[in-house]
C-alpha cells in the first residue's frame, strides 16, 4: 500500500501502458520463438515457429512505431522529452552516484537504459526484416531484397549482438525492479495503474 502521506498522481496515460506492455511481451515472444526454432532446427515445427517469431516482429514493428508518434504527439508522461535528461546524467557521471530527487514521470536514470532499449529494437527491427526477405522471402522488403541471399550474413551478425544487448537490458530491468521493491518503491505496478505517489519525505513512490 502506498503511504498514507503521500498524494496519487495520474501520470502515465493508457496507451503509453498498453504500448509498454505490447512491446515487452513482443520481445519475450521473440526470445521464445527463436530460441525453439533453434532447438527444432530441420524438424516439422521450425518453419511454423519462424513465421510466429516474423509476425511477433511485425507486432514489435507496429508497437515501436506507435510508440515512436505517441512521443511526439502524447501527453506530458509519454513525450521523448520526458525521456532527455543530459544534464542529470552529466552530473550522476561527474559524481558518480545517482540522484537523490525524485520526479514525476520517468526517472532520468532509467531513461537513459530505455533509450538505450529502444535503440536496440529498432537495430533487430531493421536487421530482421532484412532476414525475412532475403532468408524466407516474405515481408514488406522482400521485393527489393528477396534475390539477396548474401544479406543473411551481412545482417544476421548485427540481429545476434542485439539479441544478447536485449537480453542484458531485460537482466538489467528486472534487477532494478527488485532493488526498488526491496527499497518499499513499488516501480513496477506503475505501468499497471499509471500513478504515482509523491511524498515529501520518501519522494515518489508508485501504486
């Protein structure tokens, strides 16, 4: 439960939660897919497997997208701005310890490793729809790229080193959810209702 002190704040909206959800359990989906398409590599259910983890990706492709136009258009919460926060990271780098205020909205630490998230994404995105066309000839470049067999090995290195950086940042996420838990910070639910609590003493804590 919150404290009794503290005052709920509406602050990310709907979509933004629907899209954060959309987004991870695509790439939990993704992770699944293709790590079982591996295990039943030449078997009866590797084609079926790479087609669900081609549409996972379209999902994925619609998602960052979405999300992409939410942050120019979006509320307050959602905006890429709430995103930016240089010079907090510039001072935590000089003083090498994270900073003691709290503020609506994302916390300027974590948004630098979302950022960071968000790129990768979009890196697998590119590269696997690259695969798509040049390895099972579908997709939307499968026009332009399908006779380009090549581009397996072109694209397929960078599509790897994605996966791992996309599995360190999952690591990373669920680590910092459970170091704010055990500090009574209850991050993870605020993806769930959109509040969060501001208190004068604690800072803000999250519903």
């Amino acid at each position: 439960m919150p404290n009794p002190s503290s005052h709920p704040h509406r602050v990310f909206d709907p979509l933004l939660r629907l899209l954060h959800w959309v987004i991870a359990l695509a790439i939990v989906a993704l992770i699944v897919t293709s790590q079982l398409a591996d295990w039943f590599e030449h078997g009866p259910y590797e084609k079926t497997l790479w087609n669900l983890h081609i549409l996972t990706g379209y999902i994925l492709t619609a998602g960052l997208l979405t999300r992409l136009l939410w942050g120019v258009v979006g509320p307050v919460s959602a905006r890429w701005r709430d995103l930016w926060h240089p010079a907090v990271w510039m001072d935590s780098l000089r003083n090498l310890r994270l900073p003691s205020a709290h503020r609506v909205g994302h916390d300027p630490i974590a948004s630098l490793a979302y950022l960071f998230a968000y790129g990768v994404m979009a890196l697998m995105v590119v590269t696997g729809l690259g695969l798509s066309a040049s390895e099972f000839q579908t997709g939307p470049l499968a026009g332009w790229l399908g006779n380009m067999p090549w581009l397996e090995d072109v694209l397929g290195e960078p599509h790897e080193v994605g996966f791992a950086l996309m599995l360190g940042f999952i690591g990373l996420h669920m680590a910092a959810l459970v170091f704010h838990q055990l500090r009574g910070e209850r991050v993870a639910q605020s993806m769930v209702t959109g509040k969060q609590y501001l208190d004068a003493k604690s800072g803000v804590q999250h519903d």
